[in-house]
C-alpha cells in the first residue's frame, strides 16, 4: 500500500514537473516572440501604467497576439516589470523581452528637427509646427513674443539667432525649449567667432558680424567663394559703398515676394534695401551656418567690389564696374543658352 502511494506521489511529481517544464518553455517561447508589427512603431507608456494595463494597452494596439503569459513572463522575470512612462520606438523584429527591456530601460525615441542653414526664422516655424511630437506653444506667437520666450534683448528680433543644425528630442519636449537649445548654440558659436575675428574689420558689434554672417549664407552655398563673398561686402562698407545684395531686399519685402525682383522692388525703401540704405540692413536677414559666420569674421583679403553668378553654380568676382558688367553679359548669355536646350 505504502509503495502504491509512493508511485502514484512520484508520477504526481513528474507530472507537476512536466507541466512546469511545458509552463516555462511556452513563458520562454512568448518572451522571446517577435512583436506583430511590420514596420517600425511608435509606443506611447502613460505614467501610472500597471502590469494589467499595459498588457492591455499590447493587446489593444495589435502588439502581441496573446497575452495569455504576459503576466507570467513578467513574475518569471520580475526586473522586466520595472517599466517607466515614456514614447518608445519598436523594430520589426524586437522580441517581447527586448520591448520590455526598452520600456525598463526608460530610454525613449528619439526625433529629429532639421534646420538647415540660410532659412529664416518663419521656416524654422514651419519645421516645429510639423513635428508632432513636439508639445506646440509657439502658434500665433509674433516675432516679439518669441524673442521674449527665448530671453532676447527688447528690440532684437530671434532672426539669426537661432543655430541651423538637426536637433534630437523626446516627445513632450516643448517647441521653445527646442529653440533655445538653438539660441544657446548660437550664442557660443557668434562670440567664438567674434573673438576669433580679424579686428580690423569694420564691425561695431557681434551682432554685426552675424548680420554679415547672414548674407554670405544668402549669396552662396559654395564654400570655397563664402570668404570672397564675404571680402566684396567688407571692401564695400570700407569705402562707404552701398551693398547692393538681393537677398537683404528680398527680406524686406516680405510676403509681398513671388520669387521674382523688378527694378522698382530695388528703389523702393524699406530697412533692408541695400540698393537705397547705406551699410548693413538693422538685423540678420537669416540663420547663418558656422562657414558664413568663420568668412565674415575672416573674410579673404580681395581687392573685389563686385560679383555675380558664373551659370555654373559659382560666381565670377570682379573689382571694377566695366569687368563686372562684362561678367554680367556672360552669365545671362550662358542663362540663354542653357534655356535653348
């Protein structure tokens, strides 16, 4: 009798051992299950999620097709329910026990913002509407509300204050917070070239500098030529003459602009008509990059007064006023001849 209940203990035991084997195996083989998505997907934790909830949360978003051994998993391996609140990337390919690792982890996705050098301040508003992870604050905001935000001195304007270069954030991050991380960027970025500067240059000011910085960005996207283009303007305001550079007026008619400049956009006044005002327009005219800002602080030593596009991408630089309406007559037959084709 004693030995029948022996044996029946021990297949008791074996069976109970078998079904923990086959509990664990199947705890194992969910863990390690790719999550049912095909491409990549953005996973938003709300603070306060329990275990419960986010398996319901998976369940709900077609994250994982059962979550019959979720809670299993997670009391089989206790550290993976640590998880922290957050907006998480996930991969094709990333396994259960990778997506909780992440979401123990707390490092969430990160997204970009790109401004590129030369645009303007309502470009960059235009980048920071359409980044929807961004927590938004800055709509219907005028320039002076903005500058305000961003600690800017009363009476100057975030034109040209503002780094170019792609930003890295997490969800929630505000837009201004964004800026000013740009703003501190430019910052440091201005008053190493001002102190790196030649002191010869007849600037008064950093924020000159950076207004100059500005126009070589507008004028030329080579970056052999920013440093000539950046000596014609010096050479220009040395001997008291006038700029004559498109992009200042551009700026300066605003939305009035459609792409097009007539004879009458450039004798008529405003700020920053370069052809009517003498020396630099009152502010940047856009977000210069870190080549613009080194040429206008170091500009070439040229005797060149003037230049103008070559029709190859470049421009042909000239010091007086017959050579350069002689350079002006190739390019446009060059511009003939390419549209002929």
């Amino acid at each position: 009798m004693k030995k029948r209940k022996l044996k029946v203990l021990s297949v008791i035991v074996v069976l109970v051992l078998a079904l923990l084997f086959w509990g664990y195996q199947k705890i194992e083989r969910f863990a390690d299950t790719p999550l049912a998505i095909q491409q990549e997907t953005i996973f938003k934790l709300p603070a306060g999620t329990g275990r419960v909830a986010l398996e319901g949360l998976l369940v709900r978003d077609k994250l994982v097709r059962n979550g019959r051994w979720f809670q299993w998993l997670l009391k089989l391996e206790p550290e993976l329910a640590e998880f922290k609140a957050g907006t998480y990337r996930f991969t094709p390919g990333m396994t259960v026990r990778q997506m909780l690792k992440l979401l123990a982890s707390g490092k969430e996705a990160q997204f970009t913002a790109r401004f590129i050098e030369g645009s303007r301040l309502r470009d960059w508003q235009q980048v920071l509407q359409q980044s929807k992870y961004l927590k938004h604050t800055l709509a219907g905001k005028s320039e002076v509300e903005i500058a305000t935000a961003l600690g800017i001195p009363a009476g100057e304007t975030p034109e040209g204050h503002l780094y170019p270069d792609t930003y890295q954030y997490t969800a929630g991050m505000s837009d201004i917070a964004l800026l000013k991380r740009a703003h501190v960027r430019m910052n440091k970025a201005l008053q190493a070239a001002w102190d790196g500067r030649d002191t010869s240059l007849p600037y008064k000011t950093p924020e000159e500098l950076l207004t100059m910085a500005s126009i070589v960005e507008k004028e030329t996207a080579v970056p052999e030529e920013r440093s000539k283009v950046a000596s014609v303007f010096v050479n220009r305001l040395r001997i008291g003459m006038r700029l004559q550079t498109d992009p200042t007026v551009i700026y300066g008619m605003g939305e009035s602009y459609n792409g097009n400049i007539t004879r009458k956009d450039l004798e008529t006044p405003t700020p920053y008509n370069t052809y009517v005002i003498a020396g630099l327009p009152p502010t940047p005219i856009a977000m210069p990059g870190e080549a613009s800002l080194q040429a206008a602080a170091n500009p070439a030593k040229t005797p060149y007064l003037y230049f103008v596009a070559d029709g190859k991408g470049g421009h042909t630089f000239t010091t007086n006023l017959a050579s350069h309406n002689q350079a002006v007559r190739v390019y446009r037959q060059a511009l003939k001849e390419k549209n002929e084709k």
